[in-house]
C-alpha cells in the first residue's frame, strides 16, 4: 500500500451485470450515478473510483466507464483480483428480494477493497445510488474521522 492520500478519499463500486437481484441493467444505474458524482463530487479530492466487476463483465464495464475515468479516476477491476476468494465460487446466493448471487459478494468486495486503495477514508457504493448535493473531502471526514448515518431536517 503506497503512503496515505491526505484530503482524498476513495470510492468503491461492485458492478455486474447479472445476478443482481434488480431488474433493469446495473450499467445504465452506474452510468447516472457517475453522471451525478461527476456533476456534485469535489473531484480534485478523489484519489480513486474502484469499480470492480466479474471477468466476463470487465470489457463492457470498462467501456461504460470511459467518459469518466478520466475525472473520477475510475479504474475498473476483476473482482476475482480484488477478492481472490471468490474464485472458489462460494455460496452467495440471498433470496432479498428476488433470488440472487449479487448481495453477499458486495459486501465481500466491499470489505476487501482496502487493501487495494491508499486512501484512509473511502465510500462504498451501489449502482441505485445518486448523488444530489455538492460534496467533497470536508463534508465526509470531520476531525480525522468519517462521517455516517448525519440527516439535517431538510433531508427527510
């Protein structure tokens, strides 16, 4: 792991293409959350977009991703290489709200990517997320440590 990002956080996004358990296409959810990081995310305060995919899906993934490696740092990978248990196919199915292999696998990912990022602080997220507020490194870490769970009235 290369020296600590200060000021720079991470994003982790699991992507696939089937089994998700969702109907309609993951690519076109990741394509609108990118669309709405790029428009509201502080960028110069993102060390890296960790997009991770199954192997069959990294081409068309990659594709999708293009219009926004660049400003996002979006670099897409295996998520066998990010989380080589996988490779042994475990048994991930979850039955919420449809019979899937997706959910269970996320949170492995999601877990496993720290090692893989030199940021101390880093957002996991799913293809269903948008961003609709500008945000950046201080709204997300305050006092050395990340914020969760914060609603302001307005929110609800």
């Amino acid at each position: 792991m290369a020296e600590a990002n200060t000021e720079k956080f991470s994003f982790v996004l699991p992507v696939a293409l089937s089994g998700t358990g969702r109907d309609g296409d993951d690519l076109l959810r990741a394509r609108l959350l990118w669309m709405s990081m790029d428009r509201f995310c502080d960028k110069s305060a993102v060390a890296k977009t960790l997009v991770v995919t199954p192997g069959g899906d990294m081409r068309q993934v990659a594709q999708a991703a293009a219009d926004f490696r660049h400003g996002l740092n979006i670099e897409v990978v295996d998520e066998r290489e990010l989380c080589p248990e996988l490779s042994a196919e475990p048994a991930t199915l979850s039955k919420w709200p449809k019979p899937n292999l997706g959910w269970f696998r996320q949170q492995l990912i999601k877990l496993a990517a720290h090692a893989h990022l030199d940021t101390p602080f880093y957002m996991t997220l799913d293809a269903d997320v948008l961003f609709v507020r500008a945000f950046g490194y201080r709204l997300l870490v305050s006092e050395g440590r990340g914020t969760v769970g914060t609603l302001r009235p307005d929110d609800i």
